[in-house]
C-alpha cells in the first residue's frame, strides 16, 4: 500500500468485484504467515470467484509458496499447472 500513498486518483469499489462464475476453478495457494498478503485472502478470493476454486493452504512464512522446496506444494501446483488437477478442498502443506 506505500507504493500507492499519494496516487493522483481517487480509488473506488467497482474493480473490487471478482466474481467468475464462468471461469474455470482456480488453485489458491496462501500462506498462513504471509507478511504481504494475509492469509484470509485467499479463501476470500475463492469464495468471491463463486466457482469452484480451491485454497491450498501453506502453513509457513513468507510471500511464495511455489517453488520454495515444499514438496507438498509444488506437486499440488504442479498436478494442477500440468494435468488441471486441483487439491482437495482443506488440503495443507508445510
């Protein structure tokens, strides 16, 4: 939020509607201990996406997730990137 202290232009709510009920399902994956993004986000955007999306929930520090050597969730990433195969709802890593 510092980068955006002083921005010329007034923000509003409109951009703030996700919903994608038509898109496919996505994989979430977020971090309980991240310093930059709160972890409730991410069940928060699935939930506003409306369609069928699924946290992955990574239970350390940090911003990433992917790729930081959790086996647990670069495979869920990965099954997904690859085969469009998403985690079980409530699965977690770490």
């Amino acid at each position: 939020m510092l980068t955006c202290t002083g921005w010329p232009v007034t923000g509003d709510n409109d951009s703030r509607q996700v919903r994608a009920t038509k898109a496919p399902a996505a994989l979430l994956v977020a971090t309980t201990g991240d310093p930059a993004t709160p972890y409730r986000g991410g069940a928060d955007m699935a939930k506003e996406l409306d369609n069928d999306s699924v946290v992955l929930t990574f239970e350390s520090v940090g911003h990433t997730g992917y790729l930081t050597g959790d086996a647990c969730v670069d495979g869920n990433v990965d099954d997904f990137l690859l085969d469009g195969k998403r985690p079980k709802k409530g699965t977690r890593c770490g």
